[in-house]
C-alpha cells in the first residue's frame, strides 16, 4: 500500500497588474503563495496551496503545515476524514480556525489530487460530477477606488470578453446615492442582461444595508454580499427582511457547525472552502446547504473551487480573479461566462516551473 512519505513547499510572490488600495491595510501589491506537494510512497505527488497579500503570514501557514506533516506521515492518502480528523486534533492549541484551517485546506486539497490521480478521476467528479461547466463571475476589477469613467469601462470590456456576470464593490465612506449613480451607471455599461453583483465587504449596519439592497433591487441587481458586520448573523436576517433583492453571505464561515446559523439569513450561500479547512468539510458544509435547497457559490480559490460547485446540485457561481494563474501551464480559462470542466484527473493542474523559478522567493 502506498502511504504519505513527505511534504515539500515552496513561496512565491506574484505581483498584482495594479494595487489594489484597501481602507486600513493599504495597497495590495501582490499575493506570496505557499505551494504544497504531498508525496507518496509510490511516487504520486499531490498539489495544493495557500495565498495571501502578507509573505510572512504565508511563512506562518507554512511552518504550520510542516508540523503536521510527522503525525500525517505513513498514512494512506485515500483516508481524507481520518486524516483531516487527526490534523485538526494536533493543531488544536491554534483553536481550529484562522492559519489552522488554511493549512488544513492545502493539505487537504493535495490528498483530494492524490486521489484523483490514483483513480484517474477528476475531483469534480469525485464530488459528484453534477454539471461539466460551472458559471464564474468576474471579480478582478469594478473595485471601490475606481472612478465612474473606469467603472463603466471596465463593466463593457467584461461583457466583450463573455462574462455573463460581475462583481462591484460599493459602501465604505462613500455616501449611498454615490453608490447609486455608480450602481446605475455599471448597469448601464454591462446591459439589461448582465447578472451584477455587488459586495458590500462587512461595511454597513443593518439599516444601511436594507437601504442598498432596495437601491439594488431596483436596478436588478442579483445579489447584495456581506452587507453587515463579519458574524452578525441578526444583521444579514434584518438586512434580507426587507426583500428587496438575494442577500448572499457566509465566505468567512471557519467552521461546519456556523452553516446553521447562516441558512435562516440569506437566500444565497458562499462557502470558502479555504476558512472552513479544505474539500472534506466543505462537503458537511455544502450538504447542509443543499438540504435547505438554497444555492451555493464559492469564493476565491476558482481553480479548486470550481470542481467543487460542479459536483454541487445547488452550485451556482465560482468568483473568478486570474491573479494566480501564470502559476500553472494552461490553467482553465473562463470562456462565455464558463470554466468547462476536463477529464484530467485529480485537481488537473501543472504547476508552470518556469513561472515558480521567476517568482520564487529569494
């Protein structure tokens, strides 16, 4: 039997085509990645990874995994509960959320490629092969400090290119009917048919919240995400009372047992399969949500997350940025609004080592 023998990790540090200025952390610049291979005895190797804008928080999460790798070690890769189980009792003094859960998820989502590639499976079908091609929206532009002029420039140029679906940001400091004329004029630019979505990052009180949503609503807009505060569960039911439009939540949720708090509150779900600490709790997760009937989109991640909204009977939209995707040879790209998925198994991507080489960190 071929059991788990080491891990290796590499960092990488690949720069943004512009910064991304934010209200407290300033300028994004770029995101240092940790890659993660899992090996086995009969030498198939496993991918998986973690991304964010902090290169010495990423070196945290790897040190994290590294230490999980001793009491992993000589385990069959196939056994992904027991594993991810044992995981989370040895890191328990980190309080099973935050640099846990995300070492947890990379570790996790290399076990899942092991396997694909095993059975000569692709993971999307592992999950349950609901649908071949999932819809993504675009997520890497319409942001808050770009002026209207951008704003409605951008929204036409992703229509051109096939994307059937956009993501603004709106609220922070910005007074509601300058929201307003921004929310029209990207209606405008993208059409009657475009499916907008705007993201109001945690930034307003329930009463704000209910004020947007109904000057969404009226603009039909698809979506209002995270309106409130990061767990005020009351405040996104209050926000979604006045139904002015679908109030969607939930990418900060760390653990399976908060997805019943969440399913009362929102009519859309979005499940970061990252915070809750890889594929396997995702699955609980997901599962919950699709007893309650209600659908099921993801955040970041949109290469792994789109195998997992495609096993999915209520998946719904994958968030695409390609901020990651000179990373990997012939990564999928989205093409009339879709990521189609392949046969190729496990997770199906190559890590471009030409690319590695010119981003690695020194």
């Amino acid at each position: 039997m071929s059991v788990i023998d080491r891990f290796t990790t590499r960092l990488v540090q690949v720069p943004l085509k512009e910064p991304i200025p934010h209200p407290f952390m300033g300028a994004r610049t770029q995101f240092a990645s940790m890659l993660l291979e899992v090996h086995t005895t009969d030498g198939c190797t496993g991918f998986g990874f973690s991304t964010m804008e902090s290169l010495r928080l990423v070196k945290a999460v790897e040190e994290i995994v590294l230490g999980l790798e001793p009491g992993i070690k000589g385990q069959d890769p196939a056994r992904r509960a027991f594993i991810w189980e044992r995981m989370r009792n040895l890191r328990v003094d980190l309080l099973h959320d935050g640099a846990a859960n995300i070492a947890l998820s990379a570790i996790d989502m290399a076990l899942w490629d092991i396997c694909g590639k095993r059975s000569n499976t692709p993971v999307w079908q592992m999950l349950g092969g609901y649908r071949d091609k999932v819809p993504v929206y675009a997520s890497g532009t319409l942001w808050r400090h770009h002026d209207n002029d951008r704003l409605q420039k951008d929204a036409a140029a992703l229509v051109k290119q096939g994307y059937k679906a956009m993501k603004l940001r709106l609220g922070s400091t910005r007074p509601l009917k300058d929201d307003a004329v921004r929310a029209r004029l990207v209606r405008e630019a993208a059409g009657p048919d475009a499916s907008l979505l705007v993201d109001a990052l945690w930034g307003l009180t329930p009463m704000e919240g209910v004020k947007m949503a109904r000057m969404l609503g009226e603009l039909d807009y698809a979506w209002l995400e995270e309106p409130v505060r990061e767990g005020d569960f009351a405040g996104i039911a209050h926000v979604r009372e006045a139904r002015a439009l679908p109030i969607a939540a939930g990418e900060r949720i760390s653990r399976v047992q908060q997805v019943a708090q969440l399913i009362p509150c929102v009519d859309h779900a979005i499940l970061d399969m990252v915070h809750l600490g890889g594929i396997t709790p995702f699955q609980l997760a997901a599962a919950q949500l699709e007893v309650a009937n209600l659908p099921i989109s993801s955040h970041s991640y949109s290469l792994i997350n789109a195998h997992l909204i495609a096993g999915l009977r209520t998946g719904a939209w994958v968030e695409h940025m390609d901020w990651w995707d000179e990373l990997f040879v012939d990564p999928p790209i989205p093409k009339d609004g879709y990521l189609h998925m392949t046969d190729a198994p496990g997770l199906g991507l190559t890590l471009d080592e030409k690319a590695i080489k010119k981003f690695a960190v020194k």
